[in-house]
C-alpha cells in the first residue's frame, strides 16, 4: 500500500509541476529559437548573394572569354613573345620572301618608347580629335589620309579645316609620329627575324578614341571579334601603342587573343605595344569600354610594296 501512495501522490505533483513549469520553459526557449531562426535567415541571404555573385562573375568570365592575362598593367615588359602556328590566311596572298609570315605569334613590350613620348603623342590625338569626334563611342584620327569622325561621319581633316590646321599641329608633332612609327617597326622586325626594310606602312593606320557612349553606326561598334588580314588584305603585321592606362583612365578595353577555352587579354597602359601577325591565328577582339576614355593607335605594316603608303607630313 505505502508504495501504491507514493507513487500516487508523486504522479499528480509531477504533471501539475509540469504543467505548471511549461510557460516558463516556453519563455526561455523563445530567445535561443529566435536566435536560430534569425540566423537561418541570415545564413539564407548570405547564400543568395553568394551564388548571385558568383552567377554575375561567371557570365562575365563567360562573356569575356579570358582565362589568362597575357600582359598586366602593373608589369614592366622588356619583351614577351608568344609564337603560334601560322594560318593559311597568307596563300591566297603574294608571297614576298623573308617578309610573309612563316614564323607567326603575338608579343608585347614597354620599352619600345617612353612614357614621356606616349604622353607627347597622346596629346597629338587629343588635338586632332578636339576637332570632331564620333556621336558613337568610337573616333579614329588618320593623319594619313586626313580621315577624322566627325558625328556619323568623316570628313577629310585637311580639306575641311584647311589652313587652320597649322594652328593644330606643329612640325615637331609630325616628327614625333615618324619617329614612334619606326620605332615600332623595328620592334615588329626584330622579333619576327625579318629586315625592317622589308615592311611597309599600309592603311589604315590610325589613332583611336573609345568612351562608354552608345553607338550611333556600325563604325562605332568595335568591339566584335575579327581578323586583320581578312578585314584589311593589305596587313600581314599590326600594332597597337597604348596611350591611357587600364583601370586609371578607363575601365573595360581590354585587347583580347580569342582562343577556344583559353582566352589572352592584354592590359593597355600608356607606351606598351602590343603586335602580331595579322592572320586569323590571331583572332581578337577589344572589349566594350565601360567607363573613362581609352586612346590608342594602330600601325600596320604590310609585306608588299604596292600596299605602303608614306608618312604624313606636316601641311
């Protein structure tokens, strides 16, 4: 009997005692579940945002293609060469022996001129397009030709603004150009193993400034992949000199070596030189400036004489 009380009497006051300790219990396990669930909600958005990014970042790896940098702003070149195969671009061109690419790549330097002369030349491109410039967000300055953007079009920088353009330009701006161009040459010569006087200026050789501005015209979108040799039959080397720096000046711009599942990009600054052979193993593109202005200029030189044209002269 004594054992029957006891446990009688010990039941009631066990499920009284926890009925009645269940809203308090409720109360300090409220803090803690609160706390989870806020974490929960927290580790959740953290999450998204990750995979949001990550989803951003990789639509534009996508879209750029780039898998390695060949050239970085912040390095200093003395000569980096890449050879690759030749295309068969060149066969159905005349061949000129010692000249014609045989041995065919990519390369880059930073001592091909000074900063100081990048800076001189730039300003060059600055006059001369301070005269027009495109309704797009690309203009080309040719002092060769005279070819200047001016809104949709181009007009002829010489005939347009006549004798004025001696207040524009000066005889040493023209020197300088001449002696950059040769400069360039040389470079291009030494690393292809060709004579120097082999090569012949060809057009179009050109300065170029992009900003962010949408474009009006097909010659304002610049920014699709092709080859030099197709689009201009003349080339069989081009160059380019950088004349604003990557991330200071500009955002976006960058030159890129279209290359299945292994894209080259080279990072513009102020006197680096980016060449090549012009054959469709060097298929590029530039990327879209997105904001700033990038300046540049081509050169290109061809193998075949009836293709030269001279330098420009001061009018």
């Amino acid at each position: 009997m004594a054992p029957q009380r006891r446990g009688a009497t010990k039941t009631p006051e066990g499920n009284g005692g926890a009925e009645r300790r269940r809203p308090s219990s409720t109360k300090k396990d409220q803090a803690p579940r609160e706390a989870q669930r806020t974490w929960l909600r927290t580790a959740g958005l953290g999450a998204s945002l990750m995979l949001a990014t990550f989803l951003l970042w990789n639509s534009l790896r996508v879209d750029d293609g780039v898998a390695e940098v060949l050239a970085h702003r912040s390095e200093v070149l003395v000569g980096r060469f890449i050879e690759v195969p030749c295309s068969e671009d060149y066969n159905s061109h005349r061949r000129f022996e010692g000249c014609t690419p045989r041995k065919c790549g990519r390369g880059v330097s930073d001592v091909v001129i000074t900063r100081e002369e990048a800076e001189r030349i730039r300003g060059i491109a600055e006059k001369g397009l301070s005269l027009g410039g495109s309704d797009g967000g690309a203009s080309i300055l040719d002092l060769h030709s005279g070819a200047l953007s001016v809104g949709k079009h181009f007009v002829n920088l010489y005939r347009y603004f006549g004798d004025k353009i001696q207040n524009i330009f000066s005889e040493e701006d023209f020197q300088l150009y001449r002696d950059v161009r040769r400069k360039v040459q040389l470079t291009i010569a030494e690393a292809f193993g060709i004579s120097s006087s082999s090569l012949y200026l060809t057009k179009p050789t050109f300065f170029s400034r992009i900003n962010s501005t949408e474009a009006q015209t097909a010659h304002d979108e610049y920014w699709h992949a092709h080859v030099d040799k197709v689009t201009y039959g003349s080339f069989d080397y081009t160059s380019l000199l950088y004349l604003s720096d990557y991330l200071e000046d500009f955002g976006g711009g960058r030159f890129v070596f279209m290359e299945e599942g292994a894209n080259k990009t080279v990072e513009p600054k102020a006197g680096r030189v980016s060449f090549f052979t012009s054959g469709s193993e060097n298929l590029h593109r530039v990327e879209k400036v997105r904001w700033g202005t990038r300046y540049a200029i081509t050169i290109a030189f061809s193998c075949n004489p009836d293709h030269g044209i001279a330098d420009p002269a001061f009018p």
